[in-house]
C-alpha cells in the first residue's frame, strides 16, 4: 500500500492543459523573489475545453511582506487568508488566492477548525509551478496532510463504507461555509471519480494523527459563516470586480439570475453583504 504522500506527489504531478501550466508561470511571474509554488483545482480539472470557464489556483509564497508592496494588502492576507484575485492570461480567465508556505501548511492540518484549504486539497488538485525541488517537496508535504485532516474531523462510524465517510465528510464541509453550490454537490465530488477516493481511502486513513479529533461542527458552522462573510467583505477591497464575480459564481452553481445594479458596483462591501441574508433565505446559499 502506497502512504498518502507517494499518492499526493504522484496525483499533483498529472500533467494539466498547457494553457493552465503557462498561466499558473505568469502568475508567479508577478511575484518574483516571493513565488514558491502555484496549486491548480477545481472543476476544471475535470474539463476538457477551459474557454468561459473560471481556473482556480493557489499560490503559495515565503512570505507576505515580501509579496505585496502594500503594507496593508499583507496585513488583510495574514488576518484573514488568502487575498483572492482575477488574472487573464492567454485568453483564460482565473482567479488565484494567495497563502504563505507557513499557513498553506497549517490550514492544511488538524490544527485549524477552518475548512476552507483541507476541504478543497483532499480532492484533487495539480502542482504546476514551483520555484525549486524544495518549495515542491513543501507543497507535496502540506496536500498530504489535507485528507486525514477532512477524514479526521468528519470521525469514523462504524461499519460505513469508506466512500460514504468522504460524502459524509465533505458533506460536513460544504455546511459550515457559505457556499453556492447545490446541496448535492459533496456526493458530486465523490462519484466523479470514485476509484481515487477508494485508492486514497486506506493511506489517508492511516495518516489521520492519533491526537486527531473529531466533531465540534457547530463551533465550526458558527465560525465558518462569519468567517465566509468577512471574507467577502475583504473581497470586494482587495478583489476587483468582486461583486459580479460573486454574482456569476451564485448564478452558475444556484442556477439564480443575479444582474448587479450600478450601485453594487459602487458601492460592492454593502451590495456583498446584502446579498448573503437574502440568498441564505432562497436556499441559494447554505
């Protein structure tokens, strides 16, 4: 049986669309000297034709003052990580949110209630940039970490088919953030691609920590909404074009038709926080 890491090195090594790896090089061109390493995920990993499609990548950097010029833009990445912002390159659009080497692997581990880095780098994901063997030993190390971590948290039931303990645990996920995807896409991450979840099930398990702890999901869904509401409110600073891009993201996954109004534009904190109860209400967003 391969341990968790040969599997997670082995998986972030697929090649990707050549246009996701040259994208991924630009967008740690705009960070020299600050770069390590650049993570590609989402949906679109799944996608043969990327064209009108939102690519999602992670970079990860030394260090935030050494990333951002502005004092502040640091500050916003270390109180409430990651900074998210659009790129285009080659025809493509994307979006990258940013994390230090130091909290891409904290927020990957049990350590941290926050959902938000294990829950998405326990599915799939590709390395497709890094500035040296080290940075990419790094980001292998803290992925690895990533699937114990969501197993850990979700706790063991008895007798459960090991396909059914990762529905049940993305499940529990998709709960404690604010999110726009329909209520069933946790089972969807799963039964797209059951064979890796089954090959990664019996390493992961075997990687969850002995001090590891499971439960706590109240504590979790509370801190995860305020948590997802200050994010979108630092989002419409830092993230240009932030309001219409959580606009299409709603109307995609929720299949609601959100037209933002010019005072949104104008004014895009208020028009973010405004659109949170009233979705939340609709179901859109749970």
């Amino acid at each position: 049986m391969s341990d968790i890491r040969a599997l997670v090195r082995e998986e972030l090594a697929t090649p990707v669309d050549p246009r996701a790896a040259a994208m991924a090089a630009a967008i740690a061109a705009h960070y020299p000297g600050s770069a390590r390493a650049v993570l590609f995920y989402g949906s679109c990993l799944r996608e043969t034709q990327l064209d009108g499609l939102m690519l999602d990548f992670y970079l990860i950097v030394s260090d935030y003052g050494d990333a951002f010029p502005k004092r502040w833009m640091a500050l916003a990445n270390r109180l409430i990580p990651p900074n998210v912002f659009p790129f285009q390159h080659g025809g493509l659009i994307a979006k990258y949110a940013v994390l230090s080497e130091a909290d891409f692997d904290r927020l990957n581990g049990a350590e941290t209630r926050n959902v938000s880095v294990w829950a998405r780098f326990a599915q799939p994901s590709r390395l497709v940039w890094a500035v040296d063997d080290t940075a990419r030993d790094r980001a292998i190390a803290a992925v690895a970490r990533a699937a114990p971590t969501l197993l850990a948290a979700a706790g063991r039931v008895e007798g459960e088919a090991p396909l059914d303990w990762w529905r049940r645990a993305f499940a529990l996920t998709y709960s404690v953030e604010l999110r726009a995807e329909r209520t069933n896409r946790a089972q969807s991450v799963v039964d797209a691609d059951p064979d890796r979840y089954l090959r990664f099930s019996e390493p992961a398990i075997a990687a969850i920590p002995a001090s590891a702890r499971s439960g706590v999901w109240a504590r979790r869904r509370i801190e995860g909404k305020l948590l997802s509401i200050a994010r979108l409110a630092k989002a419409s600073l830092t993230y240009a074009g932030g309001i219409d891009y959580l606009a299409w993201k709603i109307n995609r996954h929720a299949g609601t038709k959100i037209e933002i109004k010019p005072w949104q534009r104008r004014w895009p904190l208020v028009a973010a926080l405004t659109l949170v109860p009233r979705l939340i209400r609709g179901g859109a967003i749970r």
